[in-house]
C-alpha cells in the first residue's frame, strides 16, 4: 500500500478512485472501467508531476524521511556484489546503525559504508533508526583504514537523523568517536566518494561524508540540524519547521549551488520511494563515474583535493 505524505492529499484521493473502480471489477467480470480508469491515472500523474515540480524545503524534507524510501541495505543488495559485512569496533561492540564490509561494484573492489534505518517496526529498533553510537564510528574508522591499508577505494552511503544523543553514547566518547571518523576521511590515501541516499543530519553524516565526491539523491536532505531542532533553537517552536528548513537551505539543489556537494543524482518522479529500482540504478551510475574521476589520483593528491574542497565549502553562490 503506498503511504501519502500530507502534501500529497490530492493524490492519494484520485489514485484511490481509480483503485476502487479497479476492485469493483475484478469483483464483477461484466464490468468494463478500463477507460475511467485510464483517466484517473493520467490525472493522478499530471498531479504528482505538479506537485514534484516545485517542492519546498519542508515538503523535501518528508520525501527524504519517507519509511519507504530504499535504505543502505537496499543499495548495497542492488549495486555490490560479493558483499562480505564486517562486525564490530574491536573495543565495545557492533552497532547496527552502521553497516560495511568488503564488496565489488562492478568488478571493482570497493569497501562500502553506510547507515542503516531498517523497514519496519522491528529493524528500525534494531537499527536505531540509523543514529549511530560511538561505536558505529569506531567501526566505520575500522574499515576506512582497512581499506586504506589494501589500497581499496570506499564508498559510503549517508542516511541518518544524526549521532544518537543518548546519555551512554556520551559516556562513550561520542563526539570524539565523529571527530575522529571525520580524521580518517580527511587522511585516507585512497578515493572516498559519498550519497547523501536520504537525510544527512549534522556530525553523524559528515563522519562519512568528508569525501573526494559527493553526491545528493534530488529530494535529499543535509543539513547541520534537523529543521524541527532548528525552530526549537530560534523559534522556541518546534511548529516553525517549514521556516526553519528554509533558512538552513538543506535541499541537494541549494547546497549544489554553495559547493557543498558535487552532483545531484536524479529521482523517479514522485520520489525514490515510488520506483526504488530507478532510483537505486541512478545512484550506481553516479558512483562509478565518481570513482572513474579519480581512477590514476596518487595518495598526496587525493588527500589535498579533500582538503580543499571542504576548506572551500560554502563560500560558492554566497551573492545568490
């Protein structure tokens, strides 16, 4: 069953007509609603057309967190092959917010690193809803200097409200867990290229997304707060969420134009969520063709061109 969002209202009213004159056929063979049925469905996508046309940064916002968006799992079961998950920072434990291993993406060897929300009730507690613990940051460095060690490029696939703010998490060494992760991206000789696959929500996806490329999925989200903890900051209003995602200019189209990501992987229409197999297609092709663009980068270079870049975030389309 297809879960609307609230904007998507109209919609959901049009393409539940033409269901129900669907079902009222199948359950009398006699009737023919072929031809009603047609012009429903051809209304309900100029609708979806129109409403995908022009998204606000709220309404980008939900897109991005929609349950039934494809998850890391998702990409990784799609793109990779031979795909070996590794377990555990050597220190505390496994946090399943975080999943990697070793794998090949187009016969390349590759180490792929992402956060995980799960699909449903059971795995998004499982899962922590993708907000990481210190300890999926230690295992995330773990593998990043694996792959560091064996000369093995890294891809890592961002999704995630951010950090967990729990109290154990603090004890833990939480910050120092993303600071440290972010080292590591900084240092690795080898090319690092990153999505942006659903939300990117503060330190918990720069952890992952210090990269040589990144990339954003259209109706993707980063940000440095979520917009529900922004208006609660300087609204005292959790409700001025709209406002608050304005001003944060999260969308994949406003940080393009800042610099802050490279490319925009395009959507099916309606989202990745309406046709997950187009949208999980569009995120392999990009990331071959980032990894191609550094293919021959030596380790000095590959190292100074992260720096640069994330030196120079920002400060592109400022006047705009």
């Amino acid at each position: 069953m297809t879960q609307y969002l609230d904007f998507e209202k109209p919609l959901s009213e049009i393409e539940g007509k033409a269901e129900e004159l669907r079902a009222m056929a199948r359950a009398d063979a006699k009737m023919d609603v072929q031809k009603e049925a047609a012009a429903l469905d051809k209304k309900a996508k100029d609708i979806l057309a129109n409403l995908y046309k022009s998204l606000t940064p709220w309404q980008k916002a939900q897109v991005a967190r929609h349950a039934a968006r494809p998850h890391c799992k998702d990409y990784i079961e799609a793109l990779f092959t031979e795909y070996t998950p590794l377990a555990g920072d050597r220190n505390f434990a496994d946090d399943h917010a975080v999943m990697g291993g070793l794998a090949r993406l187009d016969d390349r060897a590759v180490m792929v690193i992402g956060h995980e929300k799960g699909n449903d009730t059971r795995t998004r507690i499982e899962r922590n809803f993708g907000m990481a613990r210190p300890e999926g940051y230690r295992k995330a460095i773990r593998l990043m200097e694996m792959a560091d060690r064996f000369g093995l490029p890294v891809v890592t696939l961002i999704d995630t409200p951010g950090a967990y703010p729990g109290k154990g998490a603090e004890e833990r060494g939480q910050s120092e867990a993303i600071a440290r992760s972010t080292q590591t991206c900084l240092r690795l000789g080898v090319p690092l290229v990153s999505v942006v696959i659903g939300e990117g929500g503060s330190g918990g996806a720069v952890a992952f997304a210090t990269a040589n490329r990144v990339a954003m999925l259209e109706h993707s989200i980063y940000s440095v707060i979520s917009p529900e903890g922004c208006a609660s900051i300087l609204w005292k209003d959790s409700d001025k969420m709209r406002e608050a995602a304005e001003a944060l200019r999260l969308t994949a189209q406003d940080l393009h134009k800042l610099g802050v990501i490279d490319r925009i992987v395009p959507e099916p229409m309606g989202g990745a969520h309406r046709d997950p197999k187009a949208a999980i297609s569009s995120v392999g092709a990009a990331l071959k063709e980032m990894l191609g663009q550094l293919d021959g980068a030596d380790r000095e270079s590959l190292r100074a061109n992260r720096r640069r870049k994330f030196l120079d975030m920002g400060t592109k389309g400022l006047a705009a």
